[in-house]
C-alpha cells in the first residue's frame, strides 16, 4: 500500500514551478525584445540624425568664356589741345572780338587792353635810352681825344685810362637802358590777347572795362580747345594693366548716340601703377573731324583684350562666399571634402563674375554654400530629386 503511494506523481507540488518558470520566460523574452526594439530605434534615429547632420549641397562647373571679350570701363573725354588764356600786363579791357563757341585760328586777335601805365613806362624807359646814348657819344669822343693826345704826351696815361673806362660804362648803360625798352615792349604787345593755336572758344570771362591783372592776381580771359581730336582718359584695373597696349582698338559709345559706336586707338598708358586707385591710367585718341563729339562728356570705351588664347572662368554671384579672409569659393574633392580657395576677380556682369586665379574649368563649386560651411568637411552632393 505504501509503496502504491510512492509511486504516483507527486501533481501539487510541480505544476506551479513549471508554470512559474515559463512566466519568466515569457517576460524575459519579451524585455530582450522590447530592448533589441529601442536599440534599433536608437540606432535608426543616431545614423539618420548623422546624415542629416552631413551638409547637402549643389555643385556647378565653371562657364569657359571666349579668350577675346571685351571689357567695358567709364571714359572721360578731353580735348587734345586745351588751354586756359591768361593776361600778361595789368590795365583794363578795351574790347574782346570772340565769343563763347567761336571758332579761331593760331594768333587770332581775341581781346585789347588797355595798359596806360605800360605806356608811360615804356616812354620813360625810350627817354632813358636817348640819354644812355647821348651820354654814350659824349664819353666815345673824349675817349678819342685822349687816344690823340697821349701821342703827343699832352695826357697822362691815367686820364686816357679814365676816359676809355667812362666809356664803357656808358656803353653798359645803353645795353641796360635798350633791356628794360624791349621788356616795356614786350608787355605792351601782351596787351594784345591772341590764340594759341586754332580751336574753338569754351569760355569767356571778361567784359569791357574790366580790370585786368597778370601774375598772381591774374584770372582766366578765356578758355580755347581744339575738338577736332579727343582723348578719353580711361582707369583700366591692374588684373587687366599688361593687356592694355598702345595700338588696342577700341570703341566708344554714348548714350546720347545710342547703338552708335566711335571707333579709337588706345595711344599711350601712365605705365605705372596708381596706388590708390590700382588702376593703369590710359589715353584713348579719337577723330572728332565733324566735332560731333564734345570735350567733358561721359562715355563707355570697349577694350577688346586680347589674353593669347587662353580662355576665362565665370562664376554664379551666388557661389562666392565673402569672409575675413577675402573673397572665396568652395569646391569639392573625390571625397566630397570641402576646400576654400581664395579667387581673384575680373569683370562683373550682374548675375555672374569673371574668375581670374584660384580655380580650374575642372573644379567642383558648391553653389548657395552654408555660412558655417568649414574647409575639410564633408559634404553630400544633392541629387536630382533632391
């Protein structure tokens, strides 16, 4: 009987710890599954965090432009001969024959004054010469009577001595006196007021009876120009300074002509740097024949330079970054690092500029560049649904 007893299964006393067991199991595995869960949550949220962290940007190749276009830089014309006309001699306006416009030849008579003071000077200079010579004269006869009388020992040597020296400072007298009417004369012929050289009048400043005076007191009589030739003063910037040659075409438009262009010769440059402005200063000649042209006007001059075949780089404005350390470009390597590269540049056509150093036809250029965007950084090309 007892041994029957033993041998049933003992029911009580294992269910509960087969159920208690798988409990654990249970609630094990749905932990390790919850953290696996997290952790590729964690993971999915890290590595999308750090591809959006990686910067996306968009690149352009440099436009190649052709190796002779032109360059387009403000003029100033002048007229080729210029003159300012001044009086010589003080006095008063008697009359001008020349107004402003009038067309005049070389020694043309433009102007009289009048110089009352300057006559009677030069009166007083001619009666000052009539008495250097009479006393010249007298001193000249006594000298030969002398030279007569030391033959015979009538005259010591002394007196004949005093006699020649009396004459030649009679004779330095005369020079003098013959000096001072030529310089009167001179003032008085000043007081014809001629042009210079044939041009045109652009300025009178004088009216009859005005007072007139000469050196530091002087002031302008009129201005005369001659605009049957002009040239246009042009600031060519340093980039461009060794391609600006004398014998250079050039063109000239204003606005008052609109499409008309005025062809001109690049003449002659300062060949020298100004350093204020770092710019070549350069003359540009042009035949104004039909004086179509007028002197002081503004115009636009269109160089064609020449760069010996070699061809230029333009850039978007939206690809340069402007920093501390000067105008910059980011571009790409095969590894999408970023370098910046300090650029110099040419001309600005608005939307895009002219890219002289600093950057290859074959370089990457980020475009639109992030402000924070850092040399060595790698970066993600955008695609096209991007």
């Amino acid at each position: 009987m007892s041994a029957a007893l033993e041998r049933q299964p003992r029911r009580g006393r294992t269910g509960p710890v087969l159920g208690g067991g798988l409990l654990l199991l249970i609630a094990l595995g749905l932990a390790f599954y919850g953290i696996s869960t997290r952790n590729r949550a964690l993971a999915a949220v890290t590595r999308e965090t750090a591809e959006r962290a990686v910067p996306i940007v968009a690149v352009i190749a440099p436009e190649t432009g052709a190796p002779d276009e032109e360059i387009v830089l403000p003029g100033t014309m002048q007229a080729f001969a210029d003159a300012p006309i001044y009086a010589r001699t003080n006095g008063y306006v008697r009359k001008w024959y020349v107004d402003l416009g009038a067309p005049v030849h070389a020694g043309q008579l433009m102007a009289e004054i009048d110089a009352p003071e300057v006559m009677h000077e030069l009166q007083q200079a001619r009666a000052d010469l009539a008495t250097a010579q009479a006393n010249a004269n007298l001193a000249q006869t006594t000298a030969e009577r002398y030279r007569d009388l030391i033959k015979s020992n009538a005259v010591s040597r002394q007196d004949l001595e005093n006699a020649n020296g009396g004459l030649d400072a009679r004779l330095a007298a005369v020079e003098s006196s013959k000096a001072n009417v030529q310089r009167l004369e001179q003032l008085t012929a000043f007081t014809r007021i001629e042009a210079p050289f044939d041009g045109v009048v652009t300025a009178r400043n004088i009216e009859v009876g005005a007072l007139i005076g000469s050196g530091n007191n002087a002031r302008e009589l009129f201005h005369v120009a001659d605009t049957r030739r002009l040239r246009v003063f042009v600031n060519v910037p340093e980039v461009y300074s060794q391609l600006a040659k004398p014998g250079l075409t050039a063109a000239l438009t204003l606005r008052e002509f609109n499409d008309r262009r005025f062809k001109g010769m690049l003449a002659r440059t300062a060949k020298a740097i100004d350093v204020t402005s770092r710019t070549l200063l350069t003359e540009v000649d042009v035949d104004n024949a039909k004086g179509e042209l007028l002197p002081g006007s503004y115009c636009e001059v269109h160089l064609k330079l020449d760069r010996a075949s070699t061809s230029t780089l333009k850039l978007p404005v939206n690809a340069l970054i402007f920093r501390s350390d000067g105008l910059q470009v980011a571009t790409l390597d095969a590894g999408n690092h970023v370098s910046l590269k300090p650029i110099t540049v040419g001309r600005d056509f608005g939307d895009r500029v002219e890219v002289l150093t600093g950057i290859r036809a074959a370089d990457k250029v980020i475009v639109n560049p992030p402000d924070s965007l850092a040399a060595g950084e790698t970066v993600r090309v955008a695609t096209a649904a991007e």
